[in-house]
C-alpha cells in the first residue's frame, strides 16, 4: 500500500480534480483505491457522488477516538472506497494543532491500514493551505504528487511546496517522503504561456514532470456538479484520455520502484 498525497498549498490548481480522477482511472485499471478527504470543503466527496458526511469524516480517526476503518464507505466505482469529508474537519485543525503528535496522527492511523494489505494505493485530497491537516498529510504520504497549474504564479507555489516537502523530511516524521510527480493542469495548448510554464518546470524538475498534462476543458469543470467523474461525464473526451494516460504513466513508475538494479 503506497499512500500519495495530491497537495499544492494553492487553491483551484487541480488538487481534487486529479484526487478524484487519478482515483478512479487506476480503480477502473484494477488497482484498489482508497480516496480520503482532507480538505473540509470536501470537494473530493461531493466530486464523486457521495454526501459529504461529519460523522463519517476523518474528525474523530485523527483525535485518536475512531479507526480509519471504521469511516470507509463504497462508492458506485468498483475498486474505489472513500473517507469522506465534513465541516467538522475545519475544526480538527486547531485541536490537532495542540497535541504533540499532530505530525504522525495521520501516519499511525494509515500504518495500521498498511497491515491489513487491503489497498494498493491511498490517495489524499489535501486543503489548499498549509495548516495543520496539510502537514500531517505530507507527514503521512509516501510520495507527493503536485498538480500545477500552467501559470507564472503556479512555479512560486511550487518553490514553496517543495521547500516544505524538505522541511517535513528533515523533521524526521517522514525522512523517506518522495516528489513523485508534477503534473500540469489546465494546459491551454493555443497559448505560449502554457508551454513556456511547462519547459521551466521541465528544466527543473525532469524526473519528476509527468510527460502527459491535463487540458483545460469544460467537461472536466462539468463533471464535479454532477457528482460524476470524467470518466462517466465525457468517457472519450480528452480530459477523461488524459486523466487515463497519467494513471498509465503512473503505474509505469511505479512498476519500478523497488525492483533490484541487475
Ligand atoms: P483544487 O482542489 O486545487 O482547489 P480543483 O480540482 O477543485 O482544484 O479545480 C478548481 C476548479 O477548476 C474546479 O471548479 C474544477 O472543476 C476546475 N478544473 C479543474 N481542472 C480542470 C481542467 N483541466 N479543465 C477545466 N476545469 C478544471
Ligand atoms: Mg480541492
């Protein structure tokens, strides 16, 4: 069970739009998908057609009084479950914030899923800040992957995310914790902005940009409306190929990781 976070500490980058889609197309691939939502706004959850719920959020796991377990619900995708989110989960920032293992709470709660070997990936819909949930998301991932949007002002965020990525690694709480990827959203492709935004980050981060980027197009923006995902809403559309092709890129990566070097 790898867990990867979808953080970028800016709003309306493709955090949940890519949470949401990158979930569902690796489901629809077979692989066993748990989406949990971080962010009180639960976007994630009302994305993908489910009520967002407090009671069912991740408010009381974080606080030590409930499992994760216990908070999993189906959703209509085979191979997709969800821990939804509710407003409750404004409030879990400030008492997180007082307890001495408000870095760690999220990493424990997911080490005891880890045991039970129930899912092959765990994907966080994260909030755009960087509080207390957002922390202890980067603290509880294995990897990160950061949707960026193809915008000047979209590489200062990513300066700043990678910084905090190194600050949660030397912390100790995660010393392993990965930049797995960088996917650009809402390419324009008739604009030089878009490809001079993706060039920039390619000279910085080659290993990391994913070769595939995600078009800006209305039926991706449709969809969440409708609680349906772009695979339902536009099955052949290019957001819904696109959205496909990084789920392929990556499970190429990550068919990698861990294989011996001959
Ligand atoms: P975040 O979670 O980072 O705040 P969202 O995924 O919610 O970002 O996206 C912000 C808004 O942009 C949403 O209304 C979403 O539907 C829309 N959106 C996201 N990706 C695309 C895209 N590729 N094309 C068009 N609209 C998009
Ligand atoms: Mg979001």
């Amino acid at each position: 069970m790898t867990v990867v976070a979808i953080a970028n500490q800016k709003g309306g980058v493709g955090k949940t739009t890519t949470a949401i889609s990158l979930s569902a197309a690796l489901a629809e691939k077979g692989q066993r998908i748990l989406l949990l939502d971080l962010d009180p706004q639960a976007n994630a959850t009302s994305g993908i057609g489910i009520e967002p719920d407090s009671e069912g959020s991740m408010y009381y796991p974080l606080l030590g009084d409930a499992t994760i377990q216990e908070k999993i619900v189906p959703t209509r995708l085979e191979n997709l479950s969800i821990v939804p989110s509710g407003m409750d989960l404004a409030g879990v920032e400030i008492e997180l914030a007082r307890r001495d293992d408000h870095l760690t709470a999220l990493r424990q709660l997911l080490n005891e899923l880890k045991e039970q070997a129930s899912y092959d990936y765990v994907i966080l819909d994260t909030p755009p800040s960087l509080g207390v949930l957002m922390t202890s998301a980067l603290a509880a991932a294995d990897e990160i992957l950061i949707p960026l949007q193809c915008e000047w002002f979209g590489l200062e965020g990513l300066a700043k995310i990678v910084h905090v990525i190194e600050q949660i690694r030397e912390s100790g709480a995660a010393p392993e914790l990965k930049l797995e990827g960088i996917l650009m959203t809402m390419f324009d492709g008739r604009t030089n902005l878009s490809r001079q935004v993706v060039e920039e980050v390619s000279n910085y981060f080659p290993e990391q940009l994913y070769e595939n980027v995600i078009p800006r197009t209305i039926r991706i923006g449709e969809a969440p409306s409708h609680g349906i995902t772009i695979f339902e809403h536009d099955p052949t559309g290019s957001g819904a190929r696109s959205y496909r092709a990084v789920a392929e890129e990556f499970l190429i990566r990550h068919s990698f990781v861990g294989e011996p070097i001959a």
